[in-house]
C-alpha cells in the first residue's frame, strides 16, 4: 500500500505542473462585439449604447475632442493614473498616454467578451495579453474591465483594474 501511494504521489507531483502551466485558456471576444452593447430595457440601452462610444470612439479612436458628449464635467475617476473631471481624463489620454486621433470610427473593433449592465451601471470586459515574466517569449491570458456609473445617459464615475505606473526609468 505505501508503495501505491508513493507511486501515486511521484506521477502527480511529475503530472500536475505540467497541467497547471497549460490550463489556463485565452480569453477570447465575440464576433461581434457591438452587438452586446443593447438592451430592450430604454434605460439600460442608452447607458450601453454610451459606453459603447466610450469604447469606440474614445478608447479606440482616440477622438477625445467629443468626450464631452458622453462623459459628465465631474467624472469621478477610481483610475490611479488619471485625474477625475472631463478635464482630467482628456488630459490623460491625450497629453500623458498620447493617444492619436482616428478620424473614421464607424465600427468597434476592440475585443469584447461581455457588457452587462444593471441599473446605471455598465461593465465592459475585455481580453488581455502579456509576456509571460515567468518564461521569456510566452504570453498569458488575462481580462480587464472597466465599469461606468452613468446619470442621464453620459458617464459619471468610472473603475477599472488599473495600477499606479512606475515611472520610466531615467535615460542614461
């Protein structure tokens, strides 16, 4: 019997390392992403229909010049990196990130793997990749959010995942 469990105990301590460096599965967007972003409820459809402005043409086009249209003058921001107010944010994206403008936005094209949305409440889901610190030349899987609060249609309050960014380090 000792023998069985010793032998037992060399094949999974040989086995599972191997399993949990290949378990972990991509997270992958649906095809077509701008389609979660409705809702049947009038409420709900016009907040996902807001943060999928965001997420287009603010995020992904860069077209900060129109944020105003749907993010409010005080938006609360829970990101580290960046001040609250519409201010704030545009400064942000545009003077710290450098986010260049592009001008034809007529289709998301950001990954998305789920909207859900409850009362004024919206959160996107997003795939991520990173290089592996653990093993040079591989990638791993994660996912982000990003949740708005909104009042009357445009954004209010906003959270994601975000850490405090180190700063660069100093030329040489």
């Amino acid at each position: 019997m000792k023998t069985r469990t010793f032998l037992l105990a060399v094949v999974l301590a040989t086995l599972l390392p191997g399993i949990a460096l290949r378990a972990q599965e991509p997270v992958v967007g649906v095809k077509d992403p701008e389609s979660l972003f409705k809702s049947s409820d009038a409420t709900l459809n016009r907040n996902k229909q807001a943060a999928l402005h965001i997420m287009r043409e603010l995020l992904q086009c860069g077209q900060w010049d129109r944020a105003g249209e749907w993010l409010t003058q005080a938006y609360h921001q829970h990101n580290p990196n960046a001040a609250s107010g519409l201010d704030g944010v545009i400064t942000f994206f545009t003077k710290v990130l450098k986010v260049k403008r592009v001008d034809k936005c007529d289709k998301l094209t950001t990954e998305i793997v789920a909207v859900m949305a409850d009362g004024p409440y919206v959160t996107v889901l997003t795939p991520r990749k990173f290089p592996d610190p653990r093993t040079p030349g591989k990638e791993y899987y994660t996912s982000w959010f990003d949740t708005w609060r909104f009042v009357n249609g445009k954004a209010d309050e906003h959270w994601d995942p975000a850490t405090i960014t180190p700063p660069a380090p100093a030329a040489k």
